[in-house]
C-alpha cells in the first residue's frame, strides 16, 4: 500500500506542477465525492488547495446525506481568490445542490462479490468495508466571479451550472480511489463593469463577448486517493476542466490540487434518526 500511495503521489504532484494556468472566469470545483454507502449515511469533507498558496486560494466543503437507500443528497460550497496576476485580482464562488443515486457491491480479497446482511456489529470496525461503489448525480449550482484591476476598474458576472455526474470509487479496509466526470453548461448573466478606462482594451472586449456569447459546455473529471479508516480519511485531489477552444478564449483555470478530509458522522443519524432509539441498520 505504501508503494502505491507514493507513487500515486507522485503522478498527482507532477500533473499539478505542469498543468496550471491562469484564471479569469472559472475555475473547477470538486465532483460530488462524498461516498454514500447505505441508508442514513452523512457524510462531510473539506480541502484546500497546495502549492502556490499566497498568491492562489481556494476552499471546498461538500455534504451529503442518504436518507433510505440508494437515494443520495449532495451539497457543496467552493469558494476561490488569486492574488496578482498581470495586474489583476480575481475571487468567485459557486454554491451547489444534487440528488442522485448509488449502488454500493462489498467485495472479497478474491474480488468475488459477497452478499450484504444486515447486522449490528458489537464493537464498531475501523476498517472500511471493501467493496466497488458507484453513484450518480443530477445537480445545479448558482456563483459570482469579481475580476479587479490595480488600475481601479472591475468586472462582476454572475453565472449558473447545470450537470450531470458519474462516479466510480474503488474502497479498501484503509485507501481507496475515486474517480468522478461530470458533463454540464456554464452560463453567465448579470454582467456589470466599473471604471471602464481603468481596464485593458482586451479584458474589456471579453468582458463585452461573454454578456453576448454566454453558454459554455463543460467536461470536467476529479480524481482523489483517499486513506484513514472508517469514520475519518484524509485525501488527495485533483479536479480538472477540458479545455475547449471557447473555454480558452473565454480564461480557465484547468485544474485545481487540494487535500482535505472526509468525515463519517453515521452514528450521530443512526441513534438520533428516531429519538433516543437505535435504529438498526446495515454498517
């Protein structure tokens, strides 16, 4: 396992290193991962981004829940800023809301496929349950992006994401390997600027396309280890955006490298799901 992990690393370190570019009007914020396994499920994460931290910022925080089984609920708040850049200061936002499903298969070392019962463990076990999980979501998210210009101009947008989103998660007792594509559409609306001689004739006249050529499609992938045990982990993330010929012109960041921790918060649902009672569920 040790092996595996630093190689993993290793890619992932070197994909962020040789893939970054600047930002103007987006940037990609992590695919629904938040692994929902059975019914009462709950699940929250938060990461942050490494590498060029003074001058680039960012903050992920996702939750979801399951209220019976296979029916999932996500959430997630991705907020990011850079610092200078050519003469230019960018922050934005996006807060996001998905339904969706999921189909959870425990597995064997042999990899043969085992069949769930139900059953109340005594004493609880920090191993997580081996097994293939796959989900999907259907979601929609509403942000703001400012862009500032030492000069003094600035220019505002709001926009909106719809997607759609499959998952694939492979779990062992202690790490595991998430990989999620969503396909959706970007689109921009309230454009304001202010101070418009303080802003480069080239951002202006961008600023001008996007209030006219607004629509964008978008493919973008995540992909994270994680390792820990059963109620806690820390993970590794790389979530990035293909760039088309549009998305270029329009200014991208193409991938964003965050680490975080996802927690399991079961019990709490499990014994407070109905009062004081214990609900019996599979765990």
């Amino acid at each position: 396992m040790i092996k595996t992990t630093k190689i993993l690393l290793a890619f992932l370190t070197t994909f962020f290193f040789f893939s970054s570019c600047s930002n103007y009007y987006y940037s990609p914020n992590d695919g629904d991962l938040v692994m929902l396994r059975k019914q009462h499920d709950g699940h929250i994460s938060g990461s942050t981004n490494l590498g060029d931290g003074e001058s680039k910022k960012l903050m992920n925080l996702q939750a979801g829940y399951s209220p019976i089984n296979h029916l999932a609920f996500a959430g997630s708040y991705f907020k990011t800023s850079e610092g200078d850049n050519n003469g230019r200061f960018g922050k934005g936002y996006i807060l996001s809301g998905a339904i969706g499903g999921y189909y959870f298969m425990p597995i064997e070392d042999n990899l043969v496929f085992k069949r769930r019962k139900n059953r109340t463990p005594k004493y609880p076990n920090l191993n997580m349950e081996k097994g293939i999980l796959l989900d999907f979501y259907v979601g929609t998210g509403e942000g703001k992006v400012d862009n500032f210009y030492t000069d003094g101009g600035s220019s505002h947008f709001s926009f909106r994401k719809n997607y759609v989103q499959l998952g694939f998660h492979y779990i062992k007792k202690n790490w595991g390997l998430s990989y999620n594509v969503r396909r959706g559409k970007l689109n921009y609306s309230d454009g304001k600027v202010y101070n418009r001689l303080k802003i480069d004739e080239s951002d202006l006249a961008k600023f001008q396309d996007l209030t006219v050529n607004n629509s964008f499609d978008l493919m973008e992938q995540s992909f994270r280890l994680h390792v820990g045990v059963s109620h806690f982990r820390y993970f590794f993330n790389i979530t990035s955006v293909n760039e088309t010929a549009a998305l270029r012109d329009l200014g991208v960041e193409d991938n964003n490298f965050s680490v975080g921790f996802i927690l399991e918060i079961d019990e709490f649902f499990r014994k407070n799901i109905k009062g004081e009672k214990q609900v019996e569920v599979d765990f």
